[in-house]
C-alpha cells in the first residue's frame, strides 16, 4: 500500500506546474527598487549640490540581482533585463513623471534639490542612493 501512495504522490507533484515567474519587467520589487534609483540619478542629474553615492548604488544592485537570482530568474534574464534600452527609458520616463508630480521640471535645480535634501532627511531608498554637498 505504502509504494502505492509514494507513487500516486509523485505523479501529483510532477503533473503539477511549477509557480510560473512573472516576466521580470513586471516583478513588483524588482521594478519599485530601480525606480528608486531612477529618481536618485534624476536628481543627481539636476541638483548641483547632491551627487550620487555610487558604491551604495552599487551594493544596492548586487542585492537587487541577488534578490532575482533566488527569486528564480536567470542571470542571462537579468542581465538582459537591466542592459535593455528600452527599459531603462521607460524607467527614466516614470521617473520623471514622479518627481513632475512633485513639482521637478528640467531648469527648476531648487525643487531636485529641495526633494532630494528631503528624501535624505527622510533616510528613503532615494535618499540613501544621494549625498547632500551642502
């Protein structure tokens, strides 16, 4: 009866389909982390008195990719996936929509500046990715 059940067991989990990953473009986590990191170079970009912190952003994205790996997606997916054009501009396009909606417009160095001072005041993603040269 037991190699009977072992059986019937096995023949389940193997017919059963494996979590299926959603595409990696698509991952909440994943995607929330780099849009950070987008704004953070937006406002490097545009405030003359905060630079970017490069090796927490790199540190930042060997735990992101980490994070991929365990997650299920292959080191070819994820290398695609952050060398892509494509998707690196519709991370700047979001990006810069966000900080529009916070008033940051290309030419307006005080509100990058403002929201960059009070994303680091706030200890945020965003914040930690910046250094104030104030």
């Amino acid at each position: 009866m037991r190699p009977f059940r072992i059986l019937t067991l096995c023949a389940t989990l193997a017919a059963t389909p494996a979590l299926a990953l959603v595409p990696i473009n698509e991952e909440p986590y994943i995607n929330e982390t780099l849009l950070q990191g987008f704004i953070g170079d937006a406002i490097a970009d545009n405030c003359p008195t905060i630079e970017p912190r490069k090796l927490r952003a790199l540190n930042e994205l060997a735990k992101l990719r980490d994070y991929a790996l365990k997650k299920g997606y292959s080191a070819k997916e994820i290398r695609a996936f952050v060398t892509s054009k494509e998707e690196k501009a519709r991370g700047k396009a979001l990006a810069a929509a966000i900080l529009k909606e916070r008033g940051a417009e290309p030419g307006k160095t005080d509100v990058y500046c403002a929201i960059g001072e009070e994303e680091i005041a706030k200890g945020s993603l965003v914040g930690q990715l910046l250094r104030s040269t104030k």
